[in-house]
C-alpha cells in the first residue's frame, strides 16, 4: 500500500520514514536484520534502483523505519517498499512514492 509521495531533487540526499504504529500491538517491536528490508524500485519500468536511490542501511527508531534516499534522474518516480518482520513474527509492507522533480 502507498503511504503518501514525497518530491526532491536530483541532487538532494535526506532521510526519509515509514511509521508502523498503526500495525503493532502494545509492546511490539520491529526487528531488525532478516526480514525487515528496504527497497526501490521505478515505478514505471519495475526495475530495482535500491542501489542508487537508497543511500546506507535502514535505522529503526520505536515504530518507525528510517531511510536515507539520494541521487535520482528528473521526472522518474520510484517506489521505496518498506518490509517489517515485529517480535511478534508478523510482517507489514507499506510504500513511499519518491517524485524526482528538478524545480
């Protein structure tokens, strides 16, 4: 599911997140490691573009997944899956559409 859009540059880099809140029950946690994975893909072509749009690795930090994205070619759109495994073994996917948009 897309979770909202967000637009930048071809040049910018920031991080970017995802809040799972909505899905974990009390005292719940994301896991860290297998499982939990962030990906990109273009929208368009469905080719994977995690090696030049992301940026690093993940952060975890309570319910939320952080991601740095960087680079991207003008008026591409990607997609950024987000994949959750929590303590409780279950696991939630959730979407960022990134807009590449030189202004």
């Amino acid at each position: 599911m897309i979770e909202g859009n967000i637009s930048k540059q071809p040049a910018e880099k920031f991080p970017i997140s995802l809040d799972f809140t909505k899905y974990l029950e009390a005292g719940e946690t994301i896991t860290s490691g297998a499982g939990t994975t962030v990906t990109s893909k273009n929208k368009e072509t469905g080719s994977s573009t995690t090696a030049t749009l992301l940026s690093g690795t993940y952060a975890i930090s309570g319910s939320k997944v952080i991601q740095t994205i960087h680079q991207g070619t003008d008026g591409e759109d990607h997609l950024v899956e987000f994949r959750i495994t929590t303590s409780a073994s279950k696991v939630y996917e959730g979407e960022i559409c990134v807009l590449i948009r030189n202004v």
